[in-house]
C-alpha cells in the first residue's frame, strides 16, 4: 500500500510539473505574439504575460537651422512598436520614455517580478533604440533623449549601487570611453567622468528606498539657445506635463501648479524652452532636492533628485501620474 501511494505521489507530482511547464511555455508563447518587438523585456518577468508597460516616443524634425520652426512633429505610443529612429533624414530632437509596472499582488509580485539580490549581476546587456547607450536590465522607469546638444539616459532599476557601476563601467568601457582621474564613488552615490570621441560624458548614480538611479549623459559639441541653460554654476529644472489631468509639483519649497498638457513640448521640441513661462522654471545650486508631485487622481509621491552644476533637466509629469526626470543638457 505505502508503494502504491508512494507511486501515485510520483504520478501526480510529475504531472504538476508537467502541467506547470506547459502553462509557462504557452504564457510565453501568448506573451511574445502581443509583444513581438520585445518592448515588455524589462528584466522583471520571465513570463512577460503580465507585464504592464507604457512607452511613449516624440521625434522633432526640422530643417536648417535647428532652431526653426519645426516642420513636422510625430508622437506614438506604444506597448509593442520600435520607437522611430534618430538617424532618419531630418532628425533633430528625439525623446522616449517607459514605465514597467509589476503586479501590486505580493504573490504575483513574487512569481513575476522578483527584486534581485545583491549578488544577483546585471543582465546581458541591451541598447536604449534613441541613443544607442546601454541599458542594465532589469529596469522599471527610463526616459532618454538623443538631440543636436545631448545623448541623455535616465533608469531607475532595484540593482544594488556596486552591481550598477560594474555594469556601467564594463560597457562603457568597451565603447572606449576613458575613465577621468577624480571619480567619487560611495555606499550610496557614484559621479564619474570620461572622455570619449563623440565629448564629455558623465554617469552619476544615486541609491534611495531600495532604488539606484542612473543618469548618463554625452554632450554634444553644438550649444544649447539661452533658454535651456541654467545660472553660472547652478542648475536648471524645467517643469513640465504629458498628462490628461492636472498636477502639482513641489521642488526646494516651489510649489507649481501644471494644467494637463502644460508645458508637453518639452518632450519635444529643442527650442521648446523659449516658450515655456518662467513660472514653469527653477534655477538651483547643484545638490539633492526634494520633490513631491501630486496629480489630480492619485496621492502625493515622495522622492529625491539630484542635479548638477551647468545641468539641465525637464521634470515631466507622465500619463500615469509618475514624475520623468529627462536630461536635456
């Protein structure tokens, strides 16, 4: 008897795995026919199937010179489509961003979208599609920016501050960019500064609340018009919306008031500055700030940014009420 239902045991424990590997290859399966441009592969779910992704793309066309009217203007958005090129006939101004959302279930969150660990390495690598710069996987918010002044790349990933670095560091290495003497690097922060062929680039990274956010930027040798660039020695936000609804956005004690849309050609246009209202403008030291954003719908969110000296960033309110930190120069 005890054979017998040891036997039976086996069956049936052999018959869940096999059911469980046949639900997982046919939730890959149905997971990659809605996502054959693999816009969803993250790095959180090996499963895809219940990956909530959100990515927009804005190019700017225009002719000589650049800062013209522009003469055409395309925006797409997009769970499964290849962000238009930067290289095409006419390129000026190319912006992106994503969201990965994973379930809000803990068991789901688990199964799905699990935090890696410490030791856990970076994944192989990918390239963001409007600047070409590497991206560490896994990642839960980008926004990216290729125009004539900048190649710029924003990520917000769970790898911990030394498993980030590494992976920067290998990578960019490979590209021949040459590490500056003077890199500062801290249990919770890290600015390095290299030489490359294309100009200066910097990678800064910043450890907050289980995140490590990573900002790297190659200037270009064209200069920005005066109204992108900040104070002598300080920095400069530009706020703007993408949303539908209003929003609320509270900086170094600077409280701004967004209607929907306000201020949206900032994802855009690299002239886009000149008209945006000196309301929608903030001139800082260089350092860490503070930023609360509350959209009509949602709650407040908390979190901290750091920016520095001769930066300039735009902090766009995005459709689904999360703050998207773009480097424009």
């Amino acid at each position: 008897m005890n054979r017998r239902i040891q036997g039976a045991l086996l069956i049936g424990s052999l018959a869940v795995a096999i059911v469980v590997v046949l639900v997982v290859t046919l939730a890959i399966a149905v997971a990659r026919s809605f996502d054959p441009g693999h816009q969803c592969e993250t790095g959180f779910s090996p499963l895809l199937v219940s990956c909530t992704f959100h990515w927009s793309s804005t190019v700017t066309r225009q002719s000589t010179p650049i800062f013209t009217t522009p003469s055409t203007s395309a925006t797409s958005k997009s769970t499964s489509t290849t962000p238009s090129s930067p290289d095409q006939p006419g390129y000026s101004d190319a912006t992106s961003w994503a969201v990965a959302d994973c379930p809000r279930n803990s068991v789901a969150r688990r199964l799905l979208c699990a935090t890696p660990s410490v030791a856990t390495p970076a994944q192989s690598v990918i390239e963001d599609l409007v600047t070409g710069l590497p991206l560490p996987k896994p990642w839960f918010l980008k926004t990216a920016k290729n125009s004539p002044f900048i190649k710029s790349v924003h990520v917000e990933t769970p790898l911990d501050l030394a498993t980030a670095l590494g992976f920067y560091r290998t990578e960019l290495s490979k590209r021949g960019w040459t590490e500056n003497d003077g890199a500062v690097v801290e249990p919770d922060r890290a600015t390095i500064a290299f030489t490359t062929t294309d100009g200066p680039a910097l990678l800064r990274l910043v450890r907050q609340d289980d995140t490590t956010t990573a900002d790297l930027s190659l200037r270009k040798p064209a200069a920005p018009n005066a109204g992108n660039l900040p104070k002598p020695g300080q920095a400069k936000l530009m706020v703007g919306s993408v949303a539908e609804q209003g929003a609320v956005i509270t900086v170094n004690q600077q409280t701004i008031t967004l209607a929907a849309r306000a201020g949206e050609k900032l994802a855009g246009a690299a002239d886009a500055a000149r008209a945006l209202p000196d309301s929608q403008k903030i001139d800082l030291p260089p350092g860490k700030y503070k930023v609360m954003l509350k959209v009509a719908s949602g709650t407040a969110q908390n979190r901290q940014f750091e920016v520095g000296t001769d930066e300039t960033w735009a902090l766009l309110v995005g459709q689904d009420g999360v703050l998207l930190p773009v480097r424009l120069y």
